[in-house]
C-alpha cells in the first residue's frame, strides 16, 4: 500500500550513465533555510541540524557504489513541495568518489525498506555495475558493492551524513533503525526500449 504523501522536501540527484540520465529521489524532513544555507532534520534531534548539501554528497557517496566509472552526477536538486508541485530551491554539484566497474545496461537495483509507521521504501539505482537478475531477502546475504551500498540506509553506516540519518518516506517518517527488507536486480523493460535491447 502506497502510503500518503506528507513529505514536503525531496532531494533529486540526477546521474548520467552512457548517455542516459537517471533520477534519484528521496524525501527529507522539513528543508529550511537557515541563514545562507538549506538545513534538513535528522533522526537524532529532529530540527534543522544538516545541511542539505552534506546529506546529497553522502546520498552520491552511497549510490555510487553501484555506479559504473563512467557515470558522472549532474548538479543535485533540494526541491520543496507546495500543494502538488515540487518547486526547486538550491542545487550543489556532488562527485561520486566510489565508483568502478563497467554500467548493466537496463538493469535495476531496488532496495526495499521500511520506515517507522512500517510503510515501504525503496531506492532505485538504474544501470548500476551488478549483474542480474538477483534476490536478497536479507541483508546478511548481501557483499561486496550491495552491502557498501545498503549499509548507508543501516545503523550500521559509516559515513557521516549517511541517508539512514535523514531519509524519511512519502509519510515524512524516518527509516526503522534496521530497515532493511530486500534487494532485487533486474532488467527494466522502458531501459531495455531506452537501450534497444527490446
């Protein structure tokens, strides 16, 4: 069941890939501006306590474990909802300091959480560096680039700013403290036309 959308503040992280351009959305808590700077919630105090621009670069320090060399990141979006539009209001370049290895074409990996009210979230990285298709029905069972990846949306992190600190779901609550559920790798049939694989 889709949950309601509450969340009022979206990070958009677009990462070209071969050509392609792949957008990555996430939903953070309560983006004001603080000064000069767009400030986020974090789990820990739940105020206004990160800068937005520190949390996107720990998102592309996460995501780009899956991502191949050759990707590259646009520039990332803070984006504040007002009734049903999403309105930009800052941008910031990122890198993607973990990247390696050579792009799936068409290929999806889908980590599937939950947040505190239980409802399901999922982060999706288009044409990343695994192969498929893959199931891991627990976290236990992921290595390698998976579980460097995962690991961020887990309070096992090790980056500072990791999305498990901040990201909330479309009910604008925070992740479990374990949120994992799965990981799926397949083939995405709109990538597999984009790519004339189909």
């Amino acid at each position: 069941m889709t949950p309601p959308l509450v969340a009022a503040s979206r990070i958009v992280l677009p990462i070209n890939i071969n050509g392609l351009v792949h957008k990555l959305r996430v939903y953070a808590r309560n983006a004001t501006l603080v000064g000069t700077d767009w400030m986020i919630n974090t789990r820990e105090t739940d105020a206004n306590d990160l800068a937005w621009a520190d949390a996107v670069a720990d998102l592309a320090a996460a995501v780009s474990f899956l991502l191949p060399t050759t990707a590259s990141a646009n520039a990332a979006i803070l984006e504040k909802r007002t009734g049903d539009l999403w309105n930009p209001v800052d941008f910031v370049v990122v890198p993607l300091p973990n990247k390696g290895g050579t792009s799936v074409a068409a290929s999806q990996i889908t980590l599937v959480m939950r947040d505190t009210t239980f409802y399901k979230v999922k982060v999706v990285v288009m044409e990343g560096i695994i192969d498929g298709p893959g199931r891991y029905p627990s976290f236990d069972t992921l290595t390698g680039a998976l579980l460097n990846m995962a690991s961020e949306w887990d309070d096992t992190h090790t980056l500072d700013n990791a999305p498990w600190r901040w990201q909330v779901g479309r009910d604008n609550e925070y992740l479990l403290d374990n949120p994992f559920v799965g990981l799926t790798i397949t083939f995405n049939r709109k990538m597999r036309r984009a790519r004339g694989l189909a």
